[in-house]
C-alpha cells in the first residue's frame, strides 16, 4: 500500500509457489499507492499480556512500549479503508463510528496536521501513519533526520500515533531497489527518532507483506529480519493477510499454520515467528476480495461475511490466550471486485465494529 512503484499484492498470494504468481493489475497497483486511509481493528495490551522480562523472547518489551500500550484501553477499535477521505466518510457513516485509521504520504509533510492523517485528531481516532524515506540515504542523512524529528514534535501531544517508514519492503528488496540492510538501517533510525521523543503516544512500528514472506516455498522466506533490525526501537510488527480465492483459508489457519495455512512443513506459523519477536502484532492491512483473482469467479458477500465474522472472534481468542497480542486489524476497502465489501459483509464489518 506505502509504495508508488511497486506493489505486493500480487506476490503474497497464498499456497502457490512464488513463480506462478501474477502481479495485480497496474490499476489496482495505482491505487495501492495512494492510498491514504485504512481500516484498522486495535486491541492494545496491558503489560499483563506481554512476556515478563525473563521470557523466552531474547528480545523483550522495553519501558517505553509497555507504558504506550497501557494507555490504550483494550476494546477493539474498528477503522475503515479508502482510497480517499471522500470514500473513508463514505464508509464510515456504512461501517462505523471507526476509532482508528492508518494512512500514508509519499513524502514527509512540513507538519502532522498538512498530513493525510490530519482529521484523526479531532475525530479522536488512533493514527497508523505511513512514509517512505529513502532508504539509502536516511540512515545518515542528518538533515533527513532532523525533518522527520521537527515533523514529530507537531504531532498533538496524546495523539496516538504509530510511525511505519517502508511499509511492505519484500518486492523491492528482491527487485534490488534497496537491500535488507539499507531498510533495516532505515528503520533503526526512525526508530531511535521516535524513541528520543520520550512520548509513550508515539511508537515505531514495522509491517511485512503477509504470511507468503514466512513461508518456506517465498522468495522472502529466506530474509533474516532479526538479523538486521534492532527490535529494542520497535514497538508493533505488522502483517498484510489477504482472502484472494474462494480456495484460501481463514485468516485463523492462514496465519496459525506453516505455509500460509496448508500445513505442509515444519517451519513456524506466521503468527509464532511473529510473535517469537516479542512484540505487539498488526494486521496492518487485510481483507478479502469479491471476485476469485483466478478463476474470475465472485467470492459472495455471504462468504466475505463469514471470513470477517471468524476473523474477529478468532482475533480476540488469540488475545485470550497468548502473551504476545494482536494489536490491530486493518481491513483495505480497496475497490469494487477488490477487497470491497457491500451487503452483508458490510453489515458483518458493522456488527465487528460495534461489537
């Protein structure tokens, strides 16, 4: 969604090999880069839910991270996506009252009321905001970094907001735009930036592409993440999960089993290597489509409905019963045959909301 070149829609499509996957149209690619706003499920944990320093995770949870998530109620906070404000209030009036949203700029804005997430503050919504730094010069480009430090400090304070610099890198880094280490060091640097603030309300978060980068038949599969990335600046992981066919799994099996959900290898899940890096997970983006991009065929909004409705519940099981919680849910309300929900899957997103 963060990148005006490149997509990864295509290329995380689940349960085929990586060389029989198409990329999405150029319209559709289009779109992903523009977009600005996204549907968005949080659940913030308490310390409670989160590994104890002596957990088996090498990494841990800093003070700062603990402290930002327990000024967070845990009530799921629905969101809604579209490709522009226009469409966001469309949706909202459809699906809502949505308490967060995730949205995107290209570029660092002067300011975070001239950003695309600038209506979040009055609405009282949690911020997911994105942008796309250059990842081979930011890691020591002062002047770089002091923008994005100046652009920080106008953030009202207690706005909730997570900082993504390069959101969804796998493509481009297969594509030799950039390398692992130049997104990693990226990072690191945004990361120590948002940590310099001292405000619990502002916390750096990654997001992968979606369970096709953990599985073992990817292209990505082979990227080592912890290698690179210092997890002591971040503070929230982010996943990308999709239903692209009436064959794909629910979002439980897809991200619960080794494979993107077929089960057929003895690697970890996405949601245990994930949560192997002891921090909060969000499903940054997800949702499912309206039409089978195979076969051509519809994928009903009775099944659309469903795979919501299951994704929800299973959702809050998992919090129930792991330390490592899943903070958000973004669902990507792309465009009519996409991830676009009408009918009863509208409802269904609706009934999640007010839930």
């Amino acid at each position: 969604m963060t990148r005006p070149s490149s997509s990864a829609v295509g290329t995380r499509d689940l349960q085929l090999p990586s060389h029989v996957l198409p990329r999405a149209p150029r319209a559709v690619r289009a779109v992903r880069a523009v977009l600005a706003v996204a549907v968005t499920t949080t659940v913030l944990a308490s310390p409670a839910l989160l590994p104890p320093a002596s957990s088996a995770s090498p990494l841990g949870t800093d003070a700062q991270t603990v402290a930002a998530q327990s000024k967070v109620a845990a009530k799921v906070k629905m969101g809604a996506a579209a490709k522009d404000q226009a469409a966001f209030d469309a949706f909202d009036r459809e699906a809502g009252t949505f308490e967060a949203r995730r949205t995107y700029n290209s570029t660092l804005p002067s300011s975070f009321m001239k950003s695309l997430a600038r209506t979040d503050v009055a609405a009282g919504r949690i911020s997911y905001w994105s942008f796309r730094p250059d990842p081979k010069t930011f890691a020591k480009d002062k002047p770089a970094q002091k923008k994005l430090k100046a652009f920080l400090a106008t953030i009202p304070k207690g706005h909730q907001t997570v900082v993504v610099a390069l959101h969804e890198p796998e493509d481009e880094i297969r594509a030799h735009k950039f390398t692992l280490k130049q997104w990693a060091d990226t990072n690191n640097a945004v990361g120590r930036i948002v940590r310099a603030t001292h405000r619990p309300e502002l916390r750096h978060g990654i997001c992968l592409m979606g369970p096709w980068t953990f599985d073992s038949r990817s292209p990505y599969y082979g990227y080592n993440w912890k290698k690179v990335l210092n997890f002591k600046y971040v503070d929230v992981v982010g996943i990308d999960p999709y239903k692209f066919r009436n064959t794909d799994p629910s979002l439980e099996r897809m991200l619960t089993v080794a494979n993107s959900g077929s089960g057929k290898t003895k690697n970890p899940s996405t949601m245990a290597k994930l949560s192997s890096w002891g921090k909060p997970v969000a499903l940054m983006e997800f949702g499912v489509s309206a039409t089978d991009r195979y076969t051509g065929e519809p994928i009903t909004d009775e099944v659309r409905a469903r795979w919501i409705t299951d994704a929800a519940a299973w959702m809050s099981s998992w919090n129930s019963s792991h330390k490592v919680p899943i903070e958000s849910a973004s669902y990507f309300q792309l465009h009519p045959g996409g991830p676009y929900l009408t009918g009863k899957a509208v409802e269904a997103l609706d009934a999640v909301t007010k839930d």
